[in-house]
C-alpha cells in the first residue's frame, strides 16, 4: 500500500512545524510523502504559483517588485538510526537549554519548516519572493534537484538579485563557499621482485616529491567581497602497490584544492597543475564556489536586518550553484553543522525561532525598501 498522506499546519510555530517535518522519514530517493505534504500545504496560498519538478518544488511570488530573492533548502535527509532511534523527533531539555532531537533538525528541516512558516506569512513580502524545496541534495549530485532546476528550468531561479541557503550555520551568516577540486596524481614504475628492486623502479618513491611540494605549499588567504577564505591544497588519498614482495609500478595520490571563489574551476585546474608541474594529473572532480555578492543592497539589507556576524563559509555548499547562474548567495540556518548526520543530532528550539524572526525582519512588507533600518 502506498503511505498515507500527511498534512503539515503552516499556521502552527517553527519549532512544532519542523518537528512535523523530520518526522515525515525523507531519506534521499524516497522523498514523495513530504514532497506531497509540502505541495499540499503550499496549494492555499494564492499569493504563490508553485511548480512540481520530480520531488523538488518551487514557490514564486509574482507582485512586480523591484528585487527577487530565493530562499532554498533541501528536502532529504541521510539515513534515520535505529539505535538511538532519531525518529520521531523529541524535545529535550539539557544544560544549554531546550533542544528539537532526531534525523534533520539539523540538516536541513528547520530551515525547511522556516521557509514554509514565511511562504504561509509573507503575502506581500517588500520583495518578490522564490522558494525552492528541492530533493536529492545528500547523495550524488546527478540526483540533486536544484541542480535540474539549474540545468532544464533556469527560468524559474535565475531572475533572483541574491539568494540564501538556509544550510545550518548556527543561526549565522556564512557567505559564499570555496571551490572544490580533486585530482589524481599518478606515478609509474617498472615492477620487480622485492628481492631484486633494481631490475624494476619504484613508483611509491616517485611519489615522495609530490608530497614534499604539497608539505611545503603556502595557501592563499583571499578577500573576496569582504569575506577571508583560506584555501588549501592537500593530499588526501594514496594508493600503490600489489603485494609486500613486489615493486610497485604505479602509485596514486589523490589532491584536494579548496579554493577562494575568485578562481574560476579553470583558474583552480592551472594553478593545481603548476604546483605539481611535471607529474601525470587527471582531474576527477572541480566545482567553482560562490561569491557571497555582499556588496549588493539586497544582501546588505540581508545582513543588516540580521544583525549577526558573517563569516565566509570555508566549505562548498550549493549556494555555488546559484553563483553559477550570476545570483550571489549566502548560507544561513539554524542548527550547528558540526551535529549534522550525527545520531544524537539537535538543535536548539531558539534557533528556529532567532532565524525565522530574522528573515521575516529582512522580507516583512513593513520593512522599507533598500533600507533594513
């Protein structure tokens, strides 16, 4: 039998509200429940025109103001745990107070239930609102849903001035994201018997200048609309050899290059190579990151209305996905990231609180134009 439907009260707080969420089991590829509930609770609400895509859903205000903004956030959550069990989620009060425990009160469903309590409130936000709920975001990114979006209804997104990821951040602003690219670095040998290594060469050694040079590399610290990012080149792999009694004749180190996102994944594939100038490189994997754009009155709005320190994120998050498509983005969530797909993941309840009142400061239709004061 198929599962019953479930109804989500977007009257209800934030806090009640993403505990209904999380305890609606949406773990990667298996979305479709919450997907209906999110569309039905959605459907009311005559101030939105709401499009399905798979499981992703996007949420459009259409009242011809003078700037469009996206909120976004993703659906699926990594696998629930048995043992302890972290759903149905429960409130518990600890040390540092009352906290929402169970799978996606961190990652990501309070700003889900954040972005629904704003869709059911704001009516007539002081802008032009796009909400996208999207599914998929925590396996392989060929399954991501803002990435079909991107790719086949850019139409529906790339009309936004900026855009915020409610990632969890601990209700602060984390601006833009580093690129991210990996690459292998192959070196080749002549297999021989242990006993008698100089009838081959061993490739395991040649790897040792790879290393040397990667140990010996300065990473650039880059401002980059006000934010610091702190690049970093590393080893993160290595793989040679066949058995204990043989010369290994081929040896794989595997690089990571977290970059500013003042590199283009171009600029980021050079730059590796010149460092390992010299050495078989493939790179396997480059996604640019995102300039968080916090020169653009949207965004200083954005962050005035807040009121919080911002900090550049250090990670990549699919806020790039938007700086792909010329909308700068910044990352902002309850939840501390440190505890995502953690067993015992929780969140503060104030949290859920602090940044839906935050944003509701930002979009309120009180709040006047360009100007958060």
């Amino acid at each position: 039998m198929p599962p019953a439907p479930v109804a989500l009260d977007l009257a209800t707080d934030v806090v009640t509200l993403t505990a209904a969420v999380c305890d609606v089991v949406s773990v990667s590829r298996d979305e479709k429940v919450l997907a209906d509930a999110i569309e039905a609770a959605l459907a009311p609400l005559t101030h939105l025109h709401v499009t399905r895509l798979g499981h992703t859903l996007i949420a459009r205000t259409d009242l011809g103001r003078d700037e469009r903004v996206v909120l976004a956030g993703h659906i699926d959550t990594v696998p629930v745990t048995v043992d302890p069990a972290n759903v149905p989620t429960r409130r518990v009060v600890n040390a540092d107070g009352e906290v929402l425990w169970g799978r996606g009160t961190v990652d990501m469903k309070g700003g889900v239930a954040v972005m629904l309590r704003l869709a059911q409130d704001l009516a007539s936000p002081n802008r032009d609102l796009t909400f996208v709920f999207y599914e998929a975001e925590e396996i392989d990114s060929q399954y991501n849903g803002l990435r079909h979006v991107q790719l086949n209804h850019p139409d529906l997104i790339d009309d936004a001035v900026f855009a915020v990821l409610l990632e969890p951040t601990d209700a602060q602003v984390e601006g833009g994201c580093k690129g991210t690219l990996r690459a292998e670095v192959v070196t080749k040998g002549i297999a021989a018997h242990s006993a008698r290594p100089w009838k081959g060469h061993n490739a395991i050694h040649d790897a040792g200048e790879i290393l040397i040079r990667l140990a010996a590399y300065q990473p650039r610290t880059v401002d980059v609309d006000g934010l610091e990012y702190r690049e970093a080149l590393n080893a993160v792999l290595i793989s040679g050899g066949i058995a204990g009694n043989v010369i290994p004749d081929r040896c794989t180190v595997t690089v990571n290059y977290r970059y500013a996102p003042d590199r283009s994944e171009a600029e980021a594939e050079a730059h590796v190579r010149q460092v390992l100038d010299g050495f078989d490189l493939t790179v396997v994997d480059n996604a640019a990151g995102a300039r968080p754009g916090l020169h653009l009155p949207a965004a200083q709005a954005f962050v005035e209305a807040l009121g919080v320190t911002v900090t550049a994120k250090q990670g990549w998050t699919d806020v790039a996905r938007f700086s792909a498509m010329g909308v700068p983005a910044v990352n902002f969530g309850p939840g501390d990231p440190n505890l995502a797909h953690m067993d015992d993941e929780q969140c503060p309840v104030e949290q859920y609180l602090a940044c839906e009142a935050a944003l509701h400061r930002w979009l309120a239709p009180g709040m006047p134009f360009g100007d958060p004061s």
